[in-house]
C-alpha cells in the first residue's frame, strides 16, 4: 500500500495542530504529530480505528501502540497468525504485522480524543487513499461508529444504508467488504461492552471469508 500520500507534517486542523504543539511543549519526548498507517504494505485487512490516543500512538508514533486501546487489538492478532508478538510497546519494538494494517480515521491526537466532524472530513483524504489502494476483495474493520463512518465517506457511500452495528458485514464496491467492532478502548472493554471472545469473533470471521491460513 502506498503510503505517499501521508503527510507527516500536515496542519490542516488548526485546533489540532495547536494542540499537539502545547504536546510537543509539554511531553518533548513524544511523537506528537501525525501518526502513519502500520503494517502490511499491501493488506488484505485494513483495520481503522478513530485516532491516536495521547500516551499510545501519539507518544510511540505506531498506531495503537504502547496504551490500553492496543492490548486487545494486538493479543487477538497474535492469536490469528497476523502479528508477530502480542504486545506492543515501541516502535522499535521488532511487531511486525502480516496480512492487515492498521490505521485511524483521524491521524492527529484529538482534544479528549474527540475529532469534531470538519477535522475528520478534512483527514479523509488520507483514508480515501488507504482504501482505494486496496486491492479487490480486501475487507476493512472499522473500530468504532467514527472510523465506519469515516469508511463509508472515503468511498462517497450514504451513511443511512450501511448503519454501523458490532459484527455487522456489508459489500462494498470493488468486491470489498466492511466489517464492524465496538473500539477496543478501555471503556468498552472494562465496561464489557466489548469482550475478548466478542472481539475475536469478528476478526476470525473476516479472516475465515479472507481464507486466510491461520489459527485463528
């Protein structure tokens, strides 16, 4: 996957690129800026969450990595055959991820990590070329109701068709298919909302329609 079309540098948010300032000020030791696509270079699973969160990808640069929000995401990788070890801690870690990638809607650490609607229209583009480089039949997990909406936008779909819902599967152009999971954040997992076994539902069900040879 192409990976040109991400901008390091990039403040078009005016309220985001402030706030990673007051970061950069606060924390020097943190990656503080946007934070690039991680993984397989041409997936068969891309895997969207909604944005860097301040102590994981915004302090190690790799998307969830090093906070709570990536313990489940990595483990049920692992568990798959889709990432060489189970934690992630760093981005010198040695993780490596076959197969998937995984990226957010919004690539830039939000205020309360909550992206106001005009910040994640303008960072579609972004995803919009994430899922046109993929090829066909790929299949595309979205992590929350941000990150399948921000799907849906990046390929110019109605939202009112494909309403997001945990397990939900639906046939996208292209012969692609999204995929639907609550977040793996902390809230959802300690609030239950989101269980391990629930979590590793979905992702051993797009790995078996993949028919991708794994444990999972």
């Amino acid at each position: 996957m192409a990976t040109e079309d991400f901008d390091s540098d990039c403040r078009d948010c005016p309220r985001l690129a402030a706030h990673l300032d007051q970061i950069r000020a606060s924390h020097p030791g943190y990656h503080a800026r946007p934070v690039a696509p991680f993984g397989d270079p041409q997936p068969r699973l891309l895997i969207v969450g909604l944005a860097p969160g301040l102590h994981g990808a915004n302090r190690t640069g790799r998307p969830f990595t090093g906070d709570y929000a990536g313990i489940l995401l990595y483990e049920t990788l692992y568990r798959c055959g889709l990432a060489s070890q189970p934690t992630a801690s760093s981005e010198s870690d040695g993780m490596r991820l076959t197969v998937c990638r995984i990226t957010n809607a919004v690539k830039c650490l939000p205020p309360q990590n909550q992206p106001l609607t005009d910040e994640v229209n303008r960072c579609n583009r972004y995803l919009r070329a994430e899922v046109a480089a993929l090829s066909s039949g790929a299949a595309i997990l979205a992590l929350g109701r941000v990150a399948h909406s921000a799907v849906l936008k990046a390929l110019a779909l109605p939202a009112g068709a494909f309403p997001f819902s945990h397990g939900a599967r639906y046939d996208l152009p292209g012969q692609r298919t999204l995929y639907d999971s609550y977040h793996c954040s902390r809230y959802n997992t300690q609030t239950k909302r989101l269980s391990a076994a629930m979590f590793h539902d979905v992702v051993s069900t797009i790995i078996r329609d993949l028919a991708v040879p794994t444990p999972c």
